[in-house]
C-alpha cells in the first residue's frame, strides 16, 4: 500500500508537473506569438511610416525643383526683359550720343567760323577804326554785328547757349554755383568762355581793355578761391587762348 500510495502520488505529481509545464509552454508561446504580432505591427506601422515619409520628401523634392525651376524662368524671362531695356536704352544713348557730337561738331564750327570772324573783324575795328573812309563801310558793318553780341543784342543768348553746348553747361553751371554774381560779371564771362579777346569784347561791353584785364583777373580769384565744384572747369576756360592773332602777329 505504501509502495501503492508513493506510486499514485508520484504519478499525481508528474501529472501536476506536465501540466503546469504545459500551462507554461502555451503561455511562453502566446506570449511569442503576440510579442511577434505585436513586432509585425511595428514594422508595418514603420514600413507605412517610412513610405509616407519618403512619399513626402519625394513630393517636396518635385516642388522644390518645380518651384526652382520656375523661378529660374522667371528670372531668365526678367533678365531677357532687362537684357531689352538695357539694349533699347544703349540705342537711345548712342543716338543721343550722336546728335550731341553732331550738336557740338556743328557749334564748334560755328565758333570756328562765325565768331573767329567777327573777332578778327572786332580786332580790325578796334586797331583801324576811322584811319580811312575806305574803312567806313566795313566798320559799319562790323558795328552792326559787334552791336548783336552787346547786353541787349539778339547774338548773345545764342552765344550762351553755344557755350553750354561746346563748354558742358559751363554757363548754366555758372549761374548755379554763383547766384549772387553780377549780370555784368556773367555777361563778360560768357565772352571769355565763347573765346573772345579782351579787345573785342572791350567793344561788346563798351569799356576799356584795361578794365577788361582788371575785371577777368578779380572774376579768376574770386573763381579760385571759391567752393564750387566745377571750378577747374571755369579756370582753364578763363586760361584758355583768346587770341588767335597773337600769334600770327607775333611770328
């Protein structure tokens, strides 16, 4: 009977122990099974995850290049734009360009012409005024055309403004920079600036040459001693040669 008793009771046990090793085993596979469901998961979650992602870095990389590139159109279609205007501007300058030269060739003839004539014309006059009646009618003449360039004449804005053209506005640059100059200081400037010679325009301006002389050295100093800042332009106007028979008489 005891031998019975530790026969059933081991036989009891085992069973016990089967089983629990049994309850174990299915538990640890249960466990695994849903540990593997729940990997599976993941990764589908992941994979799903990962595909959008790289769906939107796809999406935003054909933006970034649509977007880039119609920039790059547009900034092509603007620079072509520019590219017209610059040309159509560059046209318009070289036309300006052209008829400024032709403006300035055609005054600078003028000055050439005209005015070295009357000039001359005015030395002629001031050196052998009334030593012969053969020279009556010439002197006539010269007056009449000395008279056009006086402060009331027709000749002398016409003079201003060939100054302004052959000169690069050195009589409205005048104005501007000495507004408080005397008219008669302008006037006797714009005869130096068209080159006259003090002679000549000691008859334009009905006084002596002497004072002339006087005259254009205080306009040189005030000029030098100023601030303005086309003052070296109006120095080398008032330096230049205004005499062309000087020379010719000198030789």
């Amino acid at each position: 009977m005891i031998h019975r008793f530790i026969f059933l009771n081991d036989s009891l046990t085992r069973a016990t122990l089967q089983t629990s090793a049994g309850m174990i085993e299915k538990e640890y596979f249960r466990e695994r099974t849903a540990f593997a469901d729940y990997r599976m998961r993941s990764r589908r979650i992941g994979e799903a995850a990962a595909a959008v992602i790289l769906l939107l870095v796809v999406a935003a990389g054909v933006l970034l290049v649509r977007q880039r590139m119609r920039l790059q159109r547009e900034r092509y279609e603007r620079e072509l734009l520019l590219a017209g205007e610059v040309r159509e501007k560059y046209r318009e300058l070289v036309r300006q360009t052209e008829q400024t030269l032709h403006a300035e060739n055609r005054m600078k003839g003028i000055l050439a012409t005209r005015f070295d004539i009357v000039d001359r014309l005015g030395k002629t006059l001031y050196e052998r005024e009334n030593t012969a009646s053969g020279q009556a009618a010439m002197t006539r003449q010269v007056k009449r055309l000395i008279d056009g360039f006086a402060a009331d004449g027709e000749m002398l804005p016409e003079l201003e403004r060939i100054v302004d053209i052959v000169h690069d506005n050195a009589m409205r640059k005048l104005r501007r920079d000495f507004p408080g100059m005397k008219q008669a200081d302008i006037r006797l400037l714009c005869y130096i600036f068209g080159g006259f010679s003090p002679q000549v325009i000691s008859l334009f301006m009905h006084d002596s040459v002497a004072n002339i002389y006087a005259r254009k050295s205080r306009l040189k100093t005030r000029i030098r001693n100023s601030e303005s800042p086309e003052r070296e332009l109006f120095i080398a106007l008032l330096e230049q040669k205004s005499d062309p028979c000087q020379k010719s008489d000198a030789e």
